[in-house]
C-alpha cells in the first residue's frame, strides 16, 4: 500500500499538468457559455414576442438539455469529419460541445433570473418613459444579476466535472491522464482517488462561494 502512494507522489506533476488543462478548458467554455446565453439575452430570443426570434433560440436550448453531452461531443469530433466540414482538434471539439451545451443551461438561468423580478418593475419603468431596451439595461438586468449568481456559480462547478467527459475524444485533461498513469504504472485504487482529490480541491472554494452567495439571499 505504501508502494502504491509513492507511485501516486511521483505522478503528482502529471496530475497538476492535467489539472491545469481541465481548468483551462472549463473556463473557455464557460466564458463562451456566457457569451452565448447573453446573446440570446441581448435580442431577448428566449422572450421574444416574435416566433421567428424564440422558437430558434427555444430550439437550441430544448435539444441541447434533451440530449446526453457524451453525444453532442462524439458528434461534434467525429460528425465534422462526415459532414465534410474539415478536421477539428480534439479541445475544440471538447470546447465546442461544452459551449454549446452550458449555454443552454445558462441561457436558462438567465431566463428564470429575468422572470423572477416582479412584473411591476417593468411596469413602473415603462411609465417612467423608459423604453423596453432601457428598462431591460437599468432596471431588470441589475436585480438579475444578484439573483443568477449563485446558480451561475454552480453551473460551474458542474462544468468543471463535466470536462471528464472529453476523455472520450482523448482530451489529456484530468481523467486521461489517470488512466495513461495506471495503464503505465497499475496502481488505479490510488490513482482515481488522487484525481478525485484534485477535482475536490479545484471544486469546494467554489462550493463554499456558492453556500454564502445562498445565504445571503436568503437573508437579504
């Protein structure tokens, strides 16, 4: 057992190596995630009262969150190739299925954020000659942003876990790298709960982050 730790010490580079990698591509992702659910936001897609404006953007997010992200990443890595779209590298085709799929979710937060601010807040602005665009900027975007930070935080941490899933389409994050150690060395016990370790020390400041975030809500 004391053998099997040394192994795991000695693997500690290639760990952080690998950590580095998860975190690079989980903050891209989300950052475009946030890019994309904001443009959605910017036209209001998801709220529009034109049916050519929401069913597209109702459609992305209804067939991004009803289907596994295991497929849409396959797809994208092998699908391009099919389609004849040209080759495309195996962390942008992890970075694209990721994007796609949190923008969903955070287009969604966004969504119940908006909605969750009293409808007599548009109400007053409008009769205080703002316009709709004016009212959305000054008034709604402001109270929406106390209330979607927590679960934006959250979606995070989900986004972090989820970047294992590259491992797939041979993407040297976190979960490769394990499993590269313990077909060299063995030893996967020791291995797998290394890398739960680092996946734990990346993810519980943000768990504590999102608990006082919760608790200020609440108490606010």
């Amino acid at each position: 057992m004391f053998a099997d730790w040394t192994y795991a010490l000695q693997d500690w580079p290639t760990y952080l190596a690998a950590a580095w990698l998860t975190l690079k591509l989980s903050l891209a992702a989300f950052a475009f995630a946030l890019a994309c659910a904001l443009g959605l936001l910017g036209a209001s897609a998801r709220r529009s009262r034109h049916v050519l404006v929401r069913a597209p953007a109702a459609a992305y997010v209804e067939v991004i969150r009803n289907t596994p992200l295991l497929v849409q990443m396959l797809f994208i890595y092998f699908g391009a190739a099919y389609l004849n779209i040209g080759d495309i590298s195996v962390f942008g085709a992890a970075l694209l299925a990721l994007t796609l799929f949190q923008g969903a979710y955070v287009a969604e937060i966004f969504r119940s954020g908006i909605e969750a601010v009293p409808r007599g807040q548009w109400e007053a602005a409008r009769a205080l000659g703002l316009t709709r665009a004016q009212t959305f900027g000054s008034v709604i975007l402001p109270q929406t942003r106390a209330i979607v930070l927590p679960p934006l935080v959250g979606q995070y941490l989900s986004l972090v876990k989820d970047t294992s899933i590259a491992v797939v389409i041979g993407y040297a994050e976190l979960l490769r790298e394990g499993q590269a150690v313990v077909d060299r060395d063995g030893h996967p016990g020791v291995t797998y709960l290394a890398i739960a370790v680092l996946y734990f020390v990346i993810c519980s400041p943000l768990s504590v982050v999102v608990r006082r975030m919760e608790r200020k809500a609440v108490t606010a």
